[in-house]
C-alpha cells in the first residue's frame, strides 16, 4: 500500500500542475493499483501481494482501463451521494476524454513511483525483474540493516508528509466550496451565491 487514501495528496497535487487534468480521473487512477492487495490475499494467498496492479505493464493496461470504468460510472453517483457535490458537475468531469484516460494512467502511475520508495519488494519491472530484486531506497535508508524496520519506518514517513500535505489541501480550500475543491478540482466562488443559496456566475448580466 501504504495506506491507499494517503496517495489522495498527490493526486489533488499533480491535478495543480496543469488545468487540463482531470482530478476525478488522477483519484481514481491513484487508488486503483491497491484493490489488487486483499484479492492476493483472498484469491493467491502465499505470493506477492502487490504484483501485476503495480507493475508498469499493469499501470498502462489493466489500471487505466478499470480507472477509466469507476471514473465514468461510480464516481459520480458515489461521491454525490456521500458528499452532496452536484451530480451534473461531477458526470461533466467524468466524461470520457483523452485527457481523462491520461489522467487516470498518471494517477496509477504516481502511485506506483510513490510506493517504490516505501517498499520492501517492488514488482515495478514485474514479469521481468522479481518483485524482491527492487527494494525501496527509503527502507534500505532507515533500515539499519532490517527491511521490517525500514518498512515500518518508511511507512511512518510516508504516513505523517501525506498526513500534512492533506491536512493543507483542506486548509487552503477552508474557504471555498470544499466538497466541490476536493473532489471536482474547482469550486463554484461562495461569493457568487446569494443568501438564497442560489448560485450566480459572473459573467451574468
Ligand atoms: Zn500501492
């Protein structure tokens, strides 16, 4: 992993970079390489339990592909009914574009590159390099000569910078139409509403 809805701050992050990005598809993207860890458990119990999800030929395949699926079709309904965004504004994002379909790739892409680190094992070059051949820099650093040392700590690490990065997402956007800030990445300006609750744009005469 580490735990997946910390890998939520480089989405929203990596949405900043360029307007053109679709945050719904970089969050989705950026959860997706995980579901793969309790289906391991479940179903191939006794071999790595990060493998083709975390692969670059997973992140470029099958990731993207199911990324693009739960963006288009879960997404919308899911976090209107649990956050109250406007299911109109969210099927909007979700459309169906080239820059979606790359935006959930980069989502499950950074997540894959954040977790190296982190990571005992790493199946990044999976089937061609074993997943035990590529061990994360941060453990080997911390370690002390004990991959579960390192990986504990490493993963405490990870933990706390995600922590505050996220804790600063909501900050900044105290003042904004948060839900709208944190799950489309734009919000309508609370300015522009009326007491009424009735939203204006400033473009209207
Ligand atoms: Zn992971």
């Amino acid at each position: 992993m580490p735990f997946t809805p910390l890998h939520y701050p480089a989405g929203y992050i990596l949405s900043k970079t360029d307007k053109r990005l679709s945050l719904p598809g970089l969050l989705v993207g950026s959860v997706i390489p995980d579901i793969e860890v309790p289906l391991m458990w479940i179903f191939f119990p006794g071999i790595w339990d990060h493998l083709l999800f975390h692969s670059l030929i997973g992140v470029f395949t099958v990731c993207t592909l199911l990324a693009v699926v739960i963006t288009r079709f879960i997404y919308p309904p899911v976090i209107s009914l649990v956050f109250g965004v406007d299911h109109a504004k969210l099927a909007e994002a979700c459309r169906v574009t080239p820059t979606m379909i790359v935006s959930c790739m980069l989502g499950a892409l950074f997540h894959v590159l954040v977790d190296i680190p982190m990571h005992p094992f790493n199946p990044t070059l999976w089937p061609w390099v074993p997943p035990n051949e590529i061990i994360g820099s941060v453990v080997l650093f911390f370690g002390e000569g004990s991959i579960l040392v390192g990986f504990t700590r490493a993963n405490t690490l990870f933990s706390v910078i995600m922590g505050v990065l996220g804790v600063l997402i909501l900050v900044v956007n105290i003042n904004k139409n948060l839900w709208e800030e944190i799950w489309l990445g734009y919000s309508t300006p609370r300015d522009n509403q009326d007491l009424t609750g009735t939203n204006h744009s400033s473009n209207e005469i």
